[in-house]
C-alpha cells in the first residue's frame, strides 16, 4: 500500500527552516504542489532555489501569519495559480518562555497571536476553497507541551492546548464537508526553536530518560505523519491530536528498561 500524494496542492506556513521545511520538502517530493511561507525572505528565497534545483511545483510567499489580510492573500494567490488547496499545515509558531511571576504580556501575547490566532486566522481563509471543492486536510501544530506541560511553559503551553480544542471544534464544523481537521504534537524534536542539541550532556541525559524510545526525533518523524494525515488513507481520521514524540511518559519511568541488563 503507496500514500499517493501526487496532483495535491499544500500550504505549509513558516516552513521557511526547520520542521515546516522538512514537512514542505518531503510533501514536494511526494509529487505535491508545495507552496510555502514565512516571514523572512532569504529563507523563501533559498526554497525558490531548491525547488528549482528538483523541479517542484510551488510557490514561496511572504505571510505574517497574525495579520489577516496576509492570509487571505495567500490563499487567493494559491488558488488563482492551482485551482485548489488540498493540504494546509499550519507549522508557524513560536515559543518564548519564561515563569508567569516574571512572564512578560508581550510573551504571552506572541505565543497566542502566532501559535493560536494565526492558526486560526489561516484555517478561516482556506475554509472557502476546501468547502468549494468539498474536500481538504487540515494539520495544526500542536505540542507535546499540550499534554504535559514544563515549568516557563505556561504561554506556550496554553497556546498549544487552545490548538488541541480548535481542531476538535473546526472538525466537526466541517466533517460535513468531507473536511479532516487534526493535530500533531511533536516531543523531543532538536530545532533552533527549542535548542535541545545545544543543552549540556547531562541535561540531553535527562531528557532522553523521559522517552520510551530514547532518542531524539527527527523532522522527518513528523513530516512522515503529516504525509499519511494528508492522504486518502486517513480519510476516516478527524478531530485528533497524534502524538509524535518516542512514547515520551508513556509509563511513568520509561529509562528503567534501557538500563536493565
């Protein structure tokens, strides 16, 4: 059994580096029409030359993804070009830390304006096209912090968890449609983002010991699932969050079987 991608069209959002750019790369390698965005134009201009390097279809478009016109704009361009929008992986996000006694508002309010509202923001411009067609896949980004949560994770957290609820509500706004909403919680992923590489060796240690697997992910762990999410094969899946971490705490001492004889 083959995911067949091909003739699909995708936006991915802030896939300029890092997961959403696996996720775009690996999509465009899979025959799909991969069109992505981010704020900074050298990282846009760098996949222009990619994809011209492999022949892939696509497009790379500047998207402040809290401003709604930005959106909007996004989306009309993609469905001038291709006539359709098969795929949307809401990736964008950010997040800035810090304990709530010292949390400063300006935090708190990037992670929910980028994490939260531009999801939100997105998935309300691509409705109309996806209802049109009476078809489509929406993927949000969520997080393992959606599920357990870190000491100065409180904005970030939030935000995720406020994905995890608004892809329940959207699916079943839109199953009528033939419209799949889910999410994805990424764990223990080495990016610039979250800087797990860079740790200490004894902080890495600690942290695999948090892992059934016990070593880290990879984006293309992620870009993987984003592939069978988007696919006819998971076309009875909807309203869910996955969770792509190594079994992170999926029993309370995973490390004890790693150091047993």
């Amino acid at each position: 059994m083959l995911i067949d991608l091909s003739n699909k069209v995708a936006i991915v959002t802030g896939a300029g580096r890092g997961i959403g750019y696996e996720i775009a790369t690996t999509l465009a390698s899979e025959g799909v029409t991969a069109v992505i965005t981010d704020i900074r134009q050298d990282l846009l201009d760098a996949a222009a030359a990619e994809w011209s390097r492999n022949g892939w279809a696509g497009l790379q478009l500047l998207c402040d993804v809290r401003k709604p016109d930005d959106n909007r704009a996004v989306v009309a361009a993609v469905d001038a070009a291709f006539g359709r929008i098969d795929i949307l992986v809401n990736n964008a996000g950010v997040a800035n830390g810090g304990r709530v006694e010292s949390l400063s508002e300006d935090n708190w309010d990037l992670n929910f304006d980028i994490n939260l509202k531009g999801t939100f923001l997105m998935c309300q411009a691509v409705i109309p096209v996806m209802k049109r067609q009476k078809s489509g896949r929406i993927l949000n980004a969520a997080s393992f912090a959606a599920i357990m949560p870190s000491i100065g994770s409180a904005a970030y957290a939030a935000s995720k968890a406020g994905v995890e609820s608004f892809t329940r509500v959207l699916a079943g706004e839109l199953g009528a449609h033939d419209i799949t909403v889910n999410c994805y919680a990424p764990g223990m992923i080495p990016t610039a983002m979250n800087g797990f590489a860079d740790r200490t060796a004894a902080e890495q240690e600690r942290l695999l010991d948090t892992l059934t697997l016990r070593r880290w992910g990879s984006p293309k762990d992620v870009a993987n699932l984003i592939c069978f999410l988007s696919s006819d094969l998971a076309a009875y899946i909807t309203g869910t969050m996955i969770d792509v971490s190594g079994g992170k705490f999926a029993t309370q001492m995973p490390w004890v079987a790693h150091r047993e004889p």
